[in-house]
C-alpha cells in the first residue's frame, strides 16, 4: 500500500509538472547533498553588505541614525535567513519533524521556478562554495535584478551560476527591497533548490504577506506546505489552493495539489472531483497526450479506491460533494395558466457545444413553481455523456403534456446561459432558468 501511494503521489506531482510547464521537464534538480558551507557564505554576504552601509555613512549618503537602523535589520534578518546546521542536515521547526525527501521538494520546486529558470541560473553541477567568486557574483548579478525589478526580462548572466550563487545574491537584494514581494518569492524558490524547506517557507510566507491576493505567492506557499507535508493537505494549504481557484477556476496546479491532498486524505470522491475537473482543463488546453495519460491513471486510482469499475457512475460511491448543479426553475405567470397538473417537468443539462444528449437529469411531474433540483453525475444516463466530462454547458426545462423525452412542438421551454464547468468548486452551482418560449 505505501509503495502505491507514494507512486500515485510521484505521478500526481508529474501530472502537475508536465501538464502546466512542458520545458521544465528537461530540468534536473541539483544534489543538496554537495559540500556547502552557508554560514561561511551568509558572513561574507553580511560583511559585505555592512561595508556598504558604512561608507555610506562616510559619504554621507545615509544618516548614522539610518545606519545603525539598517545595521539592525540586516544582522535580524540577513543571518536569520540561513541558520546554524550541519551540512546536509534536514530542518526541523519547533521541534516538530519537518524533514523533507529531496525529490518531493525539488519535484514541488520545479512546478513554480519559472523565474529562476527562465534566467538560466539553474544548473546540473553542485553549488560551489568559493568566497571568492563573490565580487564577481554581485557584478553579475545586479543587472540581472535590475531587470527584474523593472518587470523587464533580463538576459542571460555572462558567467553560469548555481542555485546556491543565485540564492545567496538574493539575500543581499531581499535586504535591500524588503517590501519587494518578488524579491522574496524568487528567495523563497530558490531555498528550495538547495532543500532549505524552513528558509524557504519563511521568505514565501513574507512575500504572501506583502501581497497577500497575489495567486502566485499563494500558490507558491501551498505548494511548499504540501511538500514539506509528504503530499498531505492541511486546512491552511487547501484554504490557499481554493483563494487561487476562486480567482482562477482553471489553474491546473490548484486543481492537482487538492487532488493529491484528497488522496492522500483518503476523500477519493473529492480527489477524483479535482482530478476530473483538471482532466477537462487539460484537455481545454490542448495538454499532451502523454500528460493527459498520466492523469487517467491517477483517476484510475482513486476510482479504484471507491471500488468503482470504469463503466459505472462515480456518484455511485456518493461519498462527495462532487459537480453540482443546483437549478431553481419559475415560469412565466401567462405561460402557468396553460399547465395542466398531469404535465411533466424535464430538467437537464446539454453540452453548449457538440452532442445533446443530456449529462444530467430530473424529471418531476409539474407541481407549484419555483422548483428546485440537483443535477450532478447521479442523473448521468450513460458512464460516457456526464457532467464531469463537459467543458460548457446549458441547463434547461421543458414541460411536456405528453411526457415526451423529446421535445416536440406545443412544449413549453426555458434554458440558462452557458455555464463554465470549470468554474465550479467545491460547491453547487446555484443557477435559474425560467420557463418563457415554447417550442415551434
């Protein structure tokens, strides 16, 4: 059983990687095992950067008073930034075992180390501990920063540098910008490389809390809590997954991690809600095949978790909220005069484009007006026409006298707009249709 999960759990993360950054796939992340002496390095950096404040002060650049000030700050933060550890050690936090397996952090760094990457600063080789190198690191470095800063793209440095380079030269500039929120994020990307996961989670955190309805620090912290939780949602990591899909409903790494942090919950039905959702995305968006492959499998699992066979429905295991519908359906007040109290109500769901057969549907005999019903995978007709399969789709009801399934001329008829499936989260979506046409 532990093998499987932790094989599911590898292809959930895959499944994330490749479907939402193809190139970072031929990215290998670098050994955290090689010799490296931080303290070493977060001395030269605060020597450096005190000398600078200094002759500030001597050119009167800044007042002492600043200085003194900036002192403060840098010897509080800048050395709190990297603590005391063996090398190679694994960080724990108030006592509680926060020890991280190298390819889970770095799997969960991949997901979101565009910045980085796109930069060409992260390397194969292992992280060089050459003091030395660090004149020349800041004369590299700042315009790379520079540009950052700017929002503008910034070439490609003139010297190959590493992950531990880059990371150190972001602790002086992360001083410099303190309320620089992507200063920290990328400071927070890059303590990842080198499996500092307390480090890491401390500059995601401060970049969330400069910008905290920033999507991408959100999902940068989540991910980094997933991580360090072996796979394993807590409430404070969905709550930020669920931020991120409210203001982008098809982020397809929100929707991944909460279908892995299902799974490993043992909520099948609820992982197979995200993956399911995700699977339409992916397909949306033209995700490769291969991706798309992966994907099945991981909803292969959880289905078999369920014990559900692939030619049966999955609300059949109704242990999940699942996708919902929940339609409320009026007519028309000259339109009601009409009814006669042996008609019968259909409500259904149609793709908005592509086949009609219905996804979902309820059929009532008509009684007093408003109605409403549930429509979700439950009403499905077949295993192969359901709501969790759809990208679009239009609700509508229609009143027959002669409890027709087909619509024929004399019905009475009413139909929503076009509602985006993927849109829906965790939650029913409340929508109305009112009966006003009738049928030609």
């Amino acid at each position: 059983m532990g093998i499987l999960v932790g094989i599911l759990f590898l292809m959930a993360l895959a499944a994330t990687a490749m479907i939402v950054g193809p190139l970072m796939a031929k990215q290998q992340v670098v050994s955290a095992q090689q010799d490296v002496s931080r303290d070493a390095v977060n001395s030269v950096v605060f020597s450096d950067r005190l000398t600078e404040l200094q002759l500030d002060v001597a050119t009167n650049t800044i007042s002492q008073k600043e200085f003194e000030k900036l002192k403060i700050e840098l010897e509080i933060g800048l050395l709190s930034d990297v603590p005391d550890e063996p090398k190679g050690a694994i960080l724990k936090e108030k006592g509680d075992n926060k020890g991280v397996v190298p390819g889970m952090l770095a799997a969960v760094a991949v997901l979101t180390l565009v910045p980085i990457l796109s930069l060409g600063l992260y390397y194969q080789g292992g992280y060089s501990p050459e003091i030395e190198k660090w004149l020349q690191l800041r004369k590299d470095m700042d315009p790379v920063f520079t540009a950052l800063m700017a929002g503008d793209k910034p070439e490609a440095s003139g010297a190959d540098r590493t992950v531990m380079e880059f990371v150190t030269a972001l602790q002086r500039k992360a001083q410099e910008y303190p309320d620089d929120a992507n200063m920290w994020h990328m400071l927070g990307m890059g303590y990842q490389q080198m499996q500092a996961a307390e480090q890491a989670e401390q500059a995601l955190r401060r970049a969330y809390r400069i910008e905290p309805d920033n999507s991408r620090y959100r999902l940068a912290l989540a991910q980094l809590l997933v991580g360090i939780g072996q796979g394993k949602i807590t409430q404070e990591s969905e709550s930020l997954l669920l931020a991120v899909l409210k203001s982008d409903p098809v982020n397809m790494q929100a929707l991944a991690m909460l279908g892995m942090g299902e799974f490993f919950a043992e909520r099948f039905q609820q992982s197979l809600m995200y993956w399911e959702r995700l699977l339409v995305v992916s397909r949306k968006f033209n995700a490769p095949q291969e991706k798309i492959d992966i994907l099945k499998r991981s909803i292969a699992a959880a289905k078999k978790r369920l014990n559900i066979k692939g030619d049966q429905k999955i609300a059949d295991a109704d242990t999940g909220s699942g996708l919902q519908l929940q339609v409320t359906v009026s007519i028309d007040s000259a339109l009601q005069k009409t009814l006669n109290p042996t008609d019968t109500l259909f409500i259904y769901a149609q793709k908005a484009q592509g086949p009609k057969m219905p996804l979902a549907v309820v059929k009532k005999q008509v009684g007093e007006f408003p109605i409403t019903v549930t429509l979700s995978d439950k009403q499905a007709m077949t295993p192969q026409f359901r709501l969790s399969n759809a990208e679009t789709v239009v609700v509508k009801a229609r009143v027959s006298a002669t409890h027709n399934a087909i619509p024929a001329s004399g019905d009475l008829l009413g139909k929503s707009n076009v509602i985006e499936l993927a849109a829906i989260i965790n939650q029913p979506k409340k929508i109305s249709v009112v009966i006003d046409a009738t049928v030609p």
